[in-house]
C-alpha cells in the first residue's frame, strides 16, 4: 500500500517524455532549407541592422538551435549531462525573450514568456534525488546560521533535504564528522555525497525547484572560486549572538557561534 506522500510514476515520466519530445520534433522540424538558411531568424529576431546584414551569422545561429533543441531533448535524460542541460534551457528560452521581438526596445512578447514558462516547468521533474536523502549539519547555536538554514528550509520544496544541528554528538559521530568540522563550515552528506562549505552550498542549490536551472553555474572555475573565499570570508567574520543548544544530554549549554 502507498504511503500519502507517494505518487505514481507514470503521470511524472509521460511530462518529461513529452517535454522531450517537443525539443525534439521542433529540432527536425527546423532541418530544412528555409530555416537553415537564416531567413526565418533574421526576420524574427530584433538585432541591429549592421548585423542584420550579415547572412552568415544568421545560417550559423540556425544550426544553433537546432543544435541546442536537439541537446535538451536528450541531455535532460542523462545524470552527467542534465546540470548543462538545466541552464542551457534557461539561456535558450531567456534569449527567445529577449530577442524575438518587434524590435530592441519593445517589451517580450506575452505568448514566447507563456511558452517559457511551460518549458521550463517540466525541468523539475528531472530532479531525482529522493525526499530525506541528504543531511545537512549546521552550527544550530549561531544566530547568523539559523537565517540562512530557514531561507534552505522555506525553498526545499521538495524535502530532499534534512536540517540537523551540529549539537546532536550522535549525528556527527553518525556522520563521522569532528565537532569544530561543523562549526567551521555547512556539512552536506548524502548518498556518495560529502560535501563542505561552499561546496555544499552550491550542491543544494543545485535541488531546490527556485534554483537548480541556474545553480549548476557556480561550479564554473571562475565562479567556483570566488563562492569559496567569500564562503570563507563570511565564516570567518560571521557575528552571532548566544543561543541555547538543544539539550544532548544532562543540561543544555551556552555557546556563541
């Protein structure tokens, strides 16, 4: 018997196939002479004349899409892929917006922001990490922490994610981290999953339905590291006020973050 919580399958499988299959069938709908051509683009996108004027660009944007249609009608079915895939989908449908229209200055056309919407709300759906799966150890007497973890709470739709404070002795031993481990910096463990800091951040962000189509972008190098010295930067100069721990034990203990 299924739990409340439970839902089938097939209703979620048959959206994303049909997501799918509308890349698809628009990616080989496009494969002919006029679309390869760059007519159909240069008519309809809003760029200035001098490159209007150029037919190449054009012929070479036409490949594109149907390059990009092509890619998300396959790369969301695939782990390794489907982070590329999420923001690539987001870049694609943002450009339709602000490109597709009468010209640079006119507001985005209402049917291509209806549209959007429609194809990206799917993309969820591809989320497959299971509820309850991670844990995420958070220094629990730190004013500071608790904001951020609140803001983590509110947005995981989803309750992929378990919140635990770094007070619980049983969950860090469990977890085999050292106490001054999680004081220092956000833990995230999960299945095959070890993850610290901004890592960790940047890892749930990656799973909440308000973030995952852009998170992904923080694991660029250039990105990445800058995330991480301000993580560090912030830890280090974070100002916490006293809060009571949760009791672990015979009393409870006064400890500023």
């Amino acid at each position: 018997m299924r739990t409340k919580e439970e839902v089938p399958a097939w209703p979620i499988v048959l959206c994303a196939v049909q997501l799918s299959l509308v890349y698809g069938f628009t990616a080989l709908a496009k494969i002919n002479p006029e679309f390869l051509s760059g007519s159909v683009l240069r008519g309809a996108l809003a760029l200035p004349a001098r490159l209007r004027r150029r037919p190449l660009l054009f012929r070479s944007l036409a490949i594109v899409v149907i390059a990009v249609e092509s890619f998300l009608a396959i790369g969301l079915w695939s782990t390794r892929l489907r982070p590329v895939a999420f923001v690539l989908g987001l870049g694609f449908h943002g450009s339709i917006l602000m490109t597709i229209r009468e010209n640079l200055f006119a507001p985005p056309d209402l049917d291509f922001v209806v549209f959007g919407l429609i194809a990206l709300g799917p993309y969820v759906l591809f989320l497959t990490e299971s509820p309850g799966s991670r844990i995420v150890i958070w220094d629990d007497r730190c004013s500071f922490c608790r904001r951020w973890i609140s803001w983590f709470r509110r947005f995981d739709w989803l309750g992929i994610h378990r919140f635990e404070g770094s007070s619980s002795v049983e969950l860090l031993n469990e977890a085999a981290i050292a106490p001054e481990e999680a004081d220092r910096e956000l833990q995230l463990r999960g299945p095959n999953l070890r993850r610290g800091g901004f890592d960790a951040v940047r890892t749930i962000l990656e799973v909440l339905p308000v973030s995952f189509l852009w998170a992904p972008l923080l694991a660029v190098p250039p990105i990445r590291w800058i995330g991480e010295r301000l993580y560090k930067a912030i830890a280090i100069r974070r100002k916490c006020t006293y809060v009571i721990s949760p009791p672990s034990g015979p009393g409870t203990k006064l400890r500023a973050g």
